[in-house]
C-alpha cells in the first residue's frame, strides 16, 4: 500500500469517526443537561452558567415522595399493560391468520396499516363523548380503549413479520402429531415466535406509555398519566423546573433501557411480513 | 364438527377477538365521527344537536385559520422529513463501514425516537429558552443573539427538534436496508474501479429507493401528527404561527367545544392520509418483489 493511499484512508476514517461522535454529541447534551437540572439546588436551575455544584436530592425526593408522580406513573404502567395484554391476545391469532391463510387477503392487509396510521385527531372526537356518555372520562378505561386503537394494529402488523419467518413444516408435523390447527398454533408456533411477542410487546407498550394526545383528553384529571403530569410542568416557574426534569427522567429512562432490547427486532416489526430489509 | 368447521373456517375463527374490539374502539368511533360531522354539534349545547349536511365542510374554504394550520404543518412535515432522510441516510453510510463501535454507536443514537415527545418538547423548551436556556447562552457567549420560540423563527425550531427525536427512525430503516443490499453491484463497481461517490450514485442509491420511499412516507405520515412539541412550547404562538393541523382541531374541539367542526376537519385529515396510505402500502409492496 503506498503512503498517500494510506493517508487518505486514515483521514476518511477519521473524519467519519468526527462526524459520529458529533452526532452522539448532539444526542447526550439534552440528556445530560436535563440530569444536571434535576441535581441543581433550587436557586441555581435557571443559571445556564452554572455547570459545576454540589447536587442536591431535593427535586427527587420532592417528586418521588412528596407528589403525585408515582402515581401518575402507576397510571400510565397499568394503562399500558392492559393495553398490550389485550393487543396480544387478539393480535396474535390474527396475526397468524393473516400470515398462514392470507386471510382478507391485500385488503386486510391494509387496514391493518390504515388503522396504524390513522390521526389521533379523528378518533378522539367520537371517542371523547362515548366515553362521556359512559362516564368513562378521567378512568383508565378510556384511556385504554384509546390506546388499543394503535396499539393493536401495530402488535398486529408486527407479528405478521414474525408467523411468516416460521417454517410451515413445524405445525404440519405438530398436527401428525395428533395436534389440532389452533393446538399447533398455540402450543408450537407461539412459543417459537416469542421474541417476536416480546418485541411487540414491549413496542406497543412503550407507544401507550409515550402517549399524551388522547390521555390529555380522555383523562387529564385524577387519573392522568405520566405523559399528561409532566406536561402539567408548563409554567416554568423556578422551584418546578428541577422537579420537572425529574419527572422527564422518570418518564423516559424505563424506555430508553427497553428500547435496547427492541431496537434489533424493530425493523423487521415495522415491515409486517412486506419489507424485507 | 366437520360441517361446523367449513361453515367458519379457523382462518376467520382466530381474527374474531381482533374484529371485535376493532369495531368498537375503532370502526364504530370513525362511522359515528363522520355523523357527528354532519351535525351542528358543540359541547356546549348538547341538547341542540341539529343536522347541517355538509355545511361543517363548506364553511372550512373560507376558515383562515384551519389553511394557516396546514400550511403550517405541510411547512412542518416537509422540512423535518427531508432533513432527517438526508442526516438519517448520512449517518446511516457512516455506520454501514466496518467500524468496531458500530453497536454502541448505532443503541444510542436511536435512543431519542423511544422517549414521549412531551418529554422532548419540554427539555427543548428548557434547552431553548431566551432567558435560562444553556444553548441562547453558549451562543451568546459567541455573540450570537437567536429567540428561538420568536415570532418568523418558532416554527422552524420544532422543526429542528423533530429532527433530533426522529432521525434515529431514518437511521434505524436506512441502515436495515442498507444491510440487506447485495453485494454483487457493489463488487462489480470496485473491480471496474469506479469512485465511491459514482458508486453511491449509480449503485446504492438506485437500489435503496424502495427502502427509502417506504421510510419516507411512514415518517411522513407520523409528522402529520405533530401536537406535543407545540403543545409543550408555543402552545400555537407566536399568533398562529407554529399552530398544527392536530394542534387546530384540538383546540376547535376541545377549548372551543366547536365538536361538528373538528369532526369535518378530522375527515379532511383521513383523506390525505388514506392517500398517502395507499401509496405507501404499494411502496412496502414493490420493495418486497426486490432481491
């Protein structure tokens, strides 16, 4: 290799490296300063100057045990386990469905992907007075009924993904075995796809628990969950913005460590058996 | 048992529970929001509910506010979305070279499309801010004076926030498909000794335009929805100028109780997204016939 090859490799190499840690620059700080934030001694908060200090617990222990945020946060947990629990139950054999039978063919297919699309605006209208004249408003039951109108879809679509990649020799062989179609779905297909079903699990649950539009509406009162408490951290005066940002760090820390374990599947989840990455 | 089974068959047996809360947190919301539509229907008066035909729809021609709220929006989606498929597809080369912190580089960066956009609003708000903000104050230090959230300027700000919470979704599916490209072309290329920017053009461009047609209208479509950015900074100010098309129909319907105006709007809003749909599901098609 001549030397003039070799310094040009090395400058390519490392400016792509440059541009990399730019780029995780620029990711961090926000969350670095946030954490900063949450650690200043009240009076110092709004002192963009001020980057060294001795941290105070004080905005923990005021949110995490003097307030309503664990609460809130109890909330947006049961809000969002029901929510994926029902999305799988009736996600997943119809995810089979689609998958082995082409059930509905293209078109259900496609509403499917319709639904996962659709605006919030336009469910919530319908869904604000049902709920009213339920006097459902302001209970989780109206939240998860909200939610369930995007999560299903998306658990739907993602588990598609994963029934295609399933080998087709394994039910024919389960029903030799004496198995019934639905036994070799339930006891052979689903423990093999369960990955599959942790993904989307874990994917529908972190969309539910990102969730402000329809929680806001249907149930910003008693009931709100942790989306529509820290939204609640809007006036910005000096002793609830270091609250504030541990309330944003409570919200979103559960999700980043979640994202983790989904981020590799996530690909093949969003294509639904169509895209084939 | 036999018969049974023909009459309804397991392929539809096991899409029952499915069809069943679809219709009723779904189906049957949109059919009644479209009645709704159609009627003179506010909060207020629920006890006067009269039917006005389309009346909802024609007045929106003449309502200033809903075409600023979608211009706004169309401002919006356009220039987040192209800015994040060219620094998602940028980064996405980056991290397609053999490099031995790809897997760290890669987890992180993704990070920010996980987090509640409330949560991304806020900080921003508190990053961004005129007064306390750390970024007005670094750059002042450089003496460099910006308002973020001023009037002319605001809309452009969310913009830039949508792109640190949603280039990682570009990165994330352009690195995928990036991944999957065969490797013949790319071989073929080298051995005729061709530059890595003709290479880029001529080959992995070309190649990766199913992938990036499908990127671009699901992030596309996901902008469409934009309210908690505005909801948690301008709250649709300065005037009207960061005011979304979401953020429009939450405050006709929900400040103002005007439900039979947002329900029209709604519709209007299903419309442009079916089309996009359509479009979108024959993309995610025609990227299957690929090698």
């Amino acid at each position: 290799m001549n030397p003039s090859y070799r310094l040009r490799r090395l400058l390519t190499e490392s400016s792509a490296l440059l541009i990399l840690l730019v780029a995780l620059l620029v990711v961090l700080f926000p969350y670095f300063w946030i954490l900063l934030a949450s650690l200043k001694p009240v009076d110092l908060v709004s002192r963009p100057d001020v980057w060294l200090f001795s941290p105070s617990a004080f905005n923990w222990e005021e949110v995490l045990l003097r307030s309503d945020v664990p609460r809130f946060m109890l909330n947006s947990l049961m809000v969002g386990v029901v929510t994926v629990a029902v999305a799988l139950i009736t996600g997943a054999p119809a995810a089979y469905s689609f998958s082995r039978f082409n059930t509905g063919g293209g078109l259900a297919r496609f509403s499917i992907l319709a639904a996962e699309m659709m605006p919030p605006a336009v469910l919530i209208v319908p869904l604000f007075l049902l709920m009213f004249r339920l006097a459902l408003l302001d209970t989780p039951v109206a939240t998860i009924a909200a939610h369930l109108t995007f999560v299903i879809p998306v658990v739907t679509w993602f588990l598609i993904g994963f029934f295609d990649e399933v080998p087709r020799e394994l039910e024919e062989q389960a029903m030799v075995d004496g198995y019934t179609r639905f036994q070799a779905f339930y006891k052979v297909v689903l423990p093999t796809v369960r990955p599959g079903l942790a993904a989307a699990g874990i994917f529908g649950f972190v969309l539910s628990w990102n969730d402000m539009f329809y929680a806001l509406i249907l149930s910003g009162g008693r009931n709100k969950t942790l989306p529509v408490a820290i939204a609640g951290f809007w006036t910005f005066r000096g002793i609830e913005m270091g609250k504030m940002a541990v309330a944003i760090l409570v919200a979103i820390v559960p999700v980043l460590l979640a994202s983790f374990f989904v981020q590799k599947y996530l690909v093949k989840g969003l294509g639904g058996g169509a895209v084939k990455f | 048992m036999v018969t049974q089974r023909s009459r309804f068959p397991l392929a539809y047996r096991m899409l029952l529970p499915l069809a069943a809360v679809l219709l009723a947190v779904l189906v049957y919301p949109l059919v009644f929001s479209f009645w709704i539509s159609l009627h003179d229907y506010q909060l207020t008066a629920l006890q006067d509910v009269r039917f006005v035909g389309l009346r909802n729809y024609l007045e929106l021609r003449g309502n200033g506010s809903f075409w600023n709220a979608m211009r706004n929006t169309l401002i919006f989606v356009f220039g987040a979305v192209t800015l994040e498929t060219l620094l998602g597809f940028g980064l996405a080369l980056l991290l397609h070279r053999p490099n031995r912190y790809r897997d760290f580089f890669r987890s992180i960066l993704l990070t920010p499309m996980f987090i509640t956009p409330i949560a991304v609003g806020l900080m921003f708000r508190f990053l961004l801010n005129q007064q306390l903000g750390v970024l007005p104050y670094l750059l002042g230090k450089l003496g460099v004076q910006i308002d973020f959230f001023g009037p002319g300027l605001a809309l452009y700000s969310i913009i830039l926030i949508d792109v640190w919470q949603w280039t990682p979704f570009m990165l994330l599916l352009l690195l995928a498909g990036l991944e999957s490209l065969p490797a013949a072309p790319f071989e073929a290329a080298r051995v005729d000794g061709a530059s890595a920017w003709f290479t880029l053009r001529k080959v992995t461009l070309p190649l990766m335009k199913p992938v990036i047609l499908v990127a671009l209208i699901i992030r596309g479509l996901d902008a469409f929805k934009v309210f908690e950015y505005i909801f948690a900074i301008t709250r649709g100010g300065p005037g009207e100028s960061t005011e979304s098309i979401l953020y429009h129909i939450y405050k006709v319907g929900f400040r103002f109780f005007r439900l039979g105006e947002a329900a029209a709007m709604a519709y209007i809003l299903i419309l442009i997204t079916m089309a996009l749909v359509v479009v979108l599901y024959r993309a995610m098609r025609s990227a299957e016939e690929l090698p």
